[in-house]
C-alpha cells in the first residue's frame, strides 16, 4: 500500500511540474501571447496595399500583367462610369501622362484577355461573319490596281502621247515642233519599262488619281472611322495616348510606341491590335475595303522586329490577322460605342470628351 500512495504522488508531483497527459515537456515556462492594437494592424495593411499598388504600377510599366493579388483594403474602381462621371474624372488629368487614365474603368481593360492564338484568314473571315478579308484588309494579295487597270492606263497614256506628238509636229515652230515630238514619242516607251522594273509605282500614280475622285465627305467619314477604332481599340489596350489634333477637319491620334530590341511580347499583341484596328475601323463604317493601314502595318512591323521573342514571317502574319480579329471584337462588340465615338470626331469634341464617350457608352 505504501508502495502504491509512494508511486501515486511521484505521478502526481511530475504532471504538476510539466508534464502533459501524453508525457510531453512544456518546459516549465509560461506561454505568453503577444497583443496587437487596431492601429498595428490597420498601419500593416495599408503598408502592404501600398507596396502592391507599386509593384502592379511597375509592372504595367513595362507592359506586363500584375501578377501580385487583386486582393486590395482599397474598395474596387467602379464597373462604369456615366459620361458626365467620366468627364468630371478626366478634367484633373493630364491625358498624355503614363498611367494618368488608369483611374477610369475601362482603360486597360479589354473585354477579353489579350492571348494570341494561331489564325488564319479564313479563320478570321468566318469569325467576322466574312467582314474582314485579306482583300478588305489589303493584305491578302489582291491588289488594289488590277492588270486591267494597268492596261486601261497603257492604252490612255499611248493615245495622249501619240495625239500631243503629232499635233507638236504640225502647230509648232520646226525645232521646237521636232523636240516636243520625240519626246512625247518616248512617254509610253517610259511608262512601259516603268511598268516591267517597278510596277509599284505606276500602282501609285493609278491609285492617286482614283482617290483624288474621291468625295471629301466620304474620305472624311473613312478617316473618322480608321481613328475612332484607333482610339477605341489604344484606349481599352492600355497605349499612352501621346497627341490628339484635329487637321482640315480630319482627326488624328498618335500612341507612345516601344522602342528598341527587347520589346515584352505582350506589348507586341497591344500594338498589333491597335495598328489594326484602323483599317478595321474603316470596314466597320460601311466602307467596302480598307485604304490607310498602310502605315499602321509599317510601324507595326518596326514593333515585332524589337521584340524579345523572335517572330518568324509566319508567325507575324498570324499576330497580325489576330490583331485584326481582336480588334473587330472590340469595335463591335460595345453597344454603341464606335458610332457614338464617330459622332463625337464628327461634332469636334476633344480628347476629354471622346474618352468619357467611351466610359459612358450605353448610359
């Protein structure tokens, strides 16, 4: 029995001394909890949102998706805004300043992630309902002279040649006569070994004369078109929007393009769908083919040869037909908002007024 209580006690004075009731050791000490205020607390997130906030800023810089959390202490931007909101934001801001819109809604913020994907153009003619083409485009072959036209102009220059040389013969004094004549004899010889050398170039002259005959109201609707969808498609992409000016009536806007070798890929998409979205632009307006992307493709071609990632011939045609794709879907695709934004070019609004257009499309 003594034996028994003797065992009992040395139990009873171990568990008392630190000794769980598996026989774990707590060492003897007391634990101790260690007690933050509100303030520590709320100080704490902030200094996180701030960092967050810096790190996403850094990252669009150089073009690319924040990868930090979306989570955020700060309340969410608004969804949209209305144009009168919009306006009230944009009459703070210096419009040409990076970053400065990236407090509206839809700046930066297409309808759907930029990821390019093979696409060829029937892939892009059966996804636009047969709208955008390679030969609506200007990029799918056809030319915009046909040989018919080259010879229609051969046969013309042939015809006034041969008239102005036979007529300098007769109404003009021998030597002058004789002059005039030879070398209006050697104008279709010209115009034809032109044609066999450098046939672009007399493309050129044919095309000038044909866009001279143009309307000025209808060349004024294209250009409108082209830069509205340049303005749309740059706005919701997220380029730095570097001028607006408006010139005999016809609206222009300029981006800040990436420079140099190591251009992110995923600037490259940005730009390939905003170079675009001009001759995109103009077949969304009703006109039957596109006629002023021929410098948009130039600058879009200076950008893919910077970027880091090699791009093959094949593989710039499929970002460029994808641009062309993504940027139909933007035009399209927001109730309202290009021909809302055409009527504001056509009415002279600024620049401030054409963005709170977009911001408030539909409401």
């Amino acid at each position: 029995l003594i034996m028994k209580l003797t065992i009992i006690a040395s139990v009873y004075i171990a568990c008392c001394n630190g000794f769980n009731s598996f026989g774990i050791h707590r060492g003897g000490r007391k634990l101790t909890r260690l007690s933050m205020g509100n303030d520590d607390v709320e100080a704490l997130l902030e200094a996180a949102a701030k960092l967050r906030a810096e790190s996403e800023q850094a990252e669009r810089a150089l073009g690319k998706t924040p990868s930090t959390s979306t989570t955020s202490t700060t309340p969410p931007p608004p969804a949209s805004l209305t144009y009168s909101e919009a306006l009230n934001r944009l009459s703070t801001l210096d419009l040409t300043s990076p970053g400065a819109l990236s407090v509206l809604p839809s700046y930066n913020n297409p309808p759907t992630p930029l990821t390019p994907f093979p696409t060829n153009l029937k892939t892009l003619e059966s996804r636009t309902s047969g709208a955008v083409t390679g030969d609506t485009l200007g990029v799918g072959g056809g030319d915009d002279v046909s040989l018919d036209d080259f010879k229609y102009a051969t046969i013309a220059v042939t015809v006034v040649s041969t008239i102005l040389a036979i007529a300098s013969g007769f109404a003009l004094p021998n030597n002058t006569g004789a002059t005039l004549t030879y070398l209006f004899a050697v104008v279709p010889i010209l115009w034809i070994g032109v044609g066999s050398s450098a046939p672009g170039i007399l493309a050129g002259l044919i095309e000038t004369v044909r866009s001279s005959e143009e309307d000025a109201k209808v060349k004024r609707g294209r250009v409108i078109s082209h830069e509205a969808a340049h303005l749309i498609c740059g706005y919701v992409c997220g380029l730095n929007i570097v001028k607006y000016e408006v010139e005999d009536g016809e609206p222009r806007v300029e981006f800040g393009l990436p420079v140099g070798r190591d251009i992110p890929f995923d600037t490259v998409s940005k730009v390939a769908v905003v170079a675009m979205a001009g001759s995109v632009g103009e077949i969304a307006g009703g006109y039957e083919k596109a006629k002023g992307g021929e410098n948009d493709l130039l600058l879009l071609q200076d950008v893919m040869s910077g970027c880091e990632e090699f791009l093959g011939a094949a593989r710039q045609q499929d970002l460029t037909r994808w641009g062309a794709l993504t940027s139909w879907n933007i035009v399209k695709g927001k109730k309202g908002v290009f021909d809302d934004v055409r009527k504001g070019m056509e009415e002279g609004k600024d620049l401030k007024e054409l963005i709170a257009t977009i911001e408030g499309a539909g409401k």
